[in-house]
C-alpha cells in the first residue's frame, strides 16, 4: 500500500472513530451514575484529542500532495525518469524472486 493510500486509509479510520465517538456520547446521556459521568469527560477530551489531531494529519497529507504536485509540474521529465527507474528495478527484483 502506498503512502497517501494508507494516509487516506486512517483519514478515514479517524473520521469513523470520531463519529461513533460522537453517537457513544449522544446515546449515553441518559446514563446515570457518577462513574458513567466520568468515563464520558474522559471520552470527550479524547473525542477533543483525535478531532485536532485528524485536522493536523489532513492538513500535514494535503501539504505533501501540493508539494509532490508542484515538485512533479516543475520537473516533468525527472519525474517521470525516477518512475520509470524505480518500475525498472522492481521488475529486475521481481524476476529474480520468481526464479528463485
């Protein structure tokens, strides 16, 4: 898996965490009890915790794609150089491993 594939990948595993997070919280206001009191403080603040991390590491992984975008528009042919390299050692790797 790819980099920006496994960012997107806990994206949107952090968004879903969030959301039941988020419905845990509305479903358990009924709740009585002191320790059910807590435990849902405690929820909220890590609700808070993951809320601004997602925003850092969505913020973080558009950065890297604008700068892979202008990095690649800025030097077309160096880019496609380093795939073409990169595509011909893996097939190389690759065919050694199958003969193997």
């Amino acid at each position: 898996m790819r980099g920006s594939a496994q960012t997107e990948k806990l994206v949107s595993d952090v968004k879903r965490i969030v959301h039941d997070s988020e419905e845990l919280l509305h479903d358990s206001g009924g709740a009585l009890g002191d320790g059910v009191h807590e435990l849902r403080e405690r929820l909220r603040g890590a609700l808070e915790a993951t809320k601004s991390a997602y925003r850092k590491l969505e913020a973080k992984s558009k950065a890297g794609a604008k700068a892979t975008d202008k990095a690649i528009r800025t030097h077309p042919y160096h880019a496609v150089g380093i795939a073409l390299g990169i595509g011909l050692l893996t097939g190389v790797l690759a065919g050694r491993r199958s003969r193997s």
